[in-house]
C-alpha cells in the first residue's frame, strides 16, 4: 500500500479540500501540514492537533526556505495549496501566477533534492475550457482554458510532468469537477447561502442560470484521490474526478432554497458571459468523462444533486 507508514506532506492542508485529505491520510501515516492560513483555518485541524503523527507549519510556498524546512523526511506531498478563487484572475491578473505556478514550481524545485519524490496535485475540470466534447475524457485537447486559473492550473501540470520526467518524480494529477461539502468556503452554494440570509426574498444568480456542471461531495472525492494513488502506478497518472451526472445553477437555487425553509424567492439572472456563463472565464457547462478512474474501481456513491444536498445541509449547520 503506497500510502501506509508514510511521511507525507500536505500544502494548503488547513483548507477545504486540504483538511479532509489530512483527516485522510493522518490515519495510517505521519502527516505534516504547510499553510499560510490566508484561505484555510486551524478549526479545521484542531482535532488532530494532539496526534503525534500530526505537524502543522505556519508558512508560504513563495518563501524557499520554509518549502525546504518542511519537506525535511517527506517523501510523498499532496499539493493543494493554491488561490482557488476563478472569478479573482479578472481582477488580478498576477494572483494566481504567484499562489499557484511559482508556487508550485518552488516546491517542484525543493522536491528534486529532498527525499521526496511522489506529488498528489489538485487541478481542475477549466483546464479543458469550453470542451466541445461532453463527458470530456483526459486526452481531449487541444486544452484551451479560459480563465486565468485554469491557465494557471494548466500550467502547473506541465511544469510537475517535466520534473517528473527530467528528475525521476512520479505524479497523480487530478482534475476535479466541482467539489462540494462540509468546510466548503467559496463557491455557489456560499454564494446562495449568503445572500439568502441577507435578503430571503430575492436571489441573484449569475449568468442565465442555466450552466450545467458536475458536483462530487469533498469525501467521496478525497477517496478517489486516494484510491488513484494506490492503483496506479506511471511516471505521470491523470485523472479526472467528478460524478457521472449535471445540474443546473437553477436546480441549485432550488436545492438551497428549500434546505433553507424559503418559498416563493424571486430568481433575479444576470445574463453573463460566454453563452450563458456567470461571468468572463465562467464555463457554460462541463461534464467528466471519468471513466479512466471507473476501470481502476472507483466510483462515485453520490449524483451531482445528492453531493449538492449532502453539502448544504452541511453548511447550514455551521
């Protein structure tokens, strides 16, 4: 079993998708957390905090040193830490080159002298933009991404496989649908939530409400993150992450809408962008042809429309 009695390091491991893959993980492995709590929380972590198997470091990947320090006797990293925010790259345009390409190529560059020589890398379902193909399989392309995140995405991809290849790493790229769930930070469902409790009468909704796309709640993703890692085994391991159906932004609405105890909300559309999408970089629709990770076993327990219950039921808890 690749991931049992190991170092492993997780970046960005106090965030959303981060924390769960520490709750993970820490199970039969000896876990060190690098975070600078720009996005994530400690509350995430507090149960793990008197684990002896359990560090966590208060740090950046932009600072070398601290990526250096914090790889000491790692040799497997799970890297999530990055600027998941893909409506930001519209208003600047440097955030997520910084967050995420040069801060992956920092910690590439610290991993091709130290121990470790395994990464786990979180990418994303824009890095194939408007995919004239639906569900869209790995080899799809050529990818032509339209959001400075799913450049940015892109591009760490390329730069962890040319380390593999020149330095002798190996790589399990993911490319995730929308992921949801508990701890959930961002996103339509927070979007939703937010203005509800504001306003229970009226509800903006970006774009024509009409974008389909495909939900997987964060567990049932972490598991399929982890069982990709124990099945497969090539130089460089891509693939996709998501459920095998859509929903549409209306259906959402709907979901949170009742979860809520409101009836009768006014939707107000605000048109957007690219043919119907809720603003410039916003994909229309995507579905994930995630056959490739069916044939290894995995499959999703949840739908779109069941992640998406699982999930607000969740955040209207907190």
């Amino acid at each position: 079993m690749r991931l049992r009695n190991r170092h492993i390091l997780v970046t960005g491991g106090a965030g959303f998708i981060g924390s769960h893959v520490v709750d993970n993980v820490l199970q039969q492995n000896r876990v060190t957390v690098l975070d600078n709590l720009s996005s994530g929380t400690m509350a995430y972590l507090e149960h793990h905090l008197d684990c002896p198997d359990f560090t966590f470091i208060e740090g950046d990947l932009m600072e070398q040193d601290t990526v250096s320090d914090a790889l000491n006797g790692v040799d497997l990293v799970f890297h999530l830490a990055a600027n998941p925010d893909v409506r930001l790259g519209v208003e600047d345009t440097r955030v997520h080159l910084e967050q995420n390409i040069l801060a992956t190529y920092n910690l590439v560059e610290a991993m091709r002298t130290a121990p470790a020589n395994e990464i786990v890398f979180t990418s994303t379902s824009t890095v194939y933009g408007i995919a004239h193909v639906l569900p869209t399989p790995e080899d799809y392309g050529p990818l032509t991404p339209i959001s400075l995140y799913g450049a940015s995405k892109l591009a760490c991809e390329a730069l962890i496989s040319s380390y593999c290849h020149t330095f002798d790493m190996k790589a399990w790229l993911y490319r995730f649908a929308n992921i949801v769930g508990d701890r959930g930070s961002h996103g339509v469902l927070v979007d939703f939530i937010n203005k509800l409790r504001v306003d229970p009468f009226t509800l903006e909704i970006l774009g024509s409400g009409k974008q389909k796309k495909s939900y997987l709640d964060v567990v049932d993703c972490v598991n399929a993150m982890v069982y990709g890692v124990e099945h497969s085994n090539d130089q460089v391991n891509i693939f996709n992450i998501g459920s095998e159906d859509t929903i549409d932004v209306v259906g959402i609405a709907d979901i949170v809408t009742g979860k809520m105890g409101y009836s009768d909300v006014e939707y107000r559309f605000t048109g957007g962008a690219h043919g119907g999408g809720g603003w410039k970089g916003d994909v229309p629709a995507m579905l994930l042809d995630i056959d490739k990770i069916e044939t290894l076993g995995w499959k999703p327990p949840h739908n779109s429309r069941q992640s998406i219950e699982m999930a607000v039921e969740s955040l209207l808890r907190v």
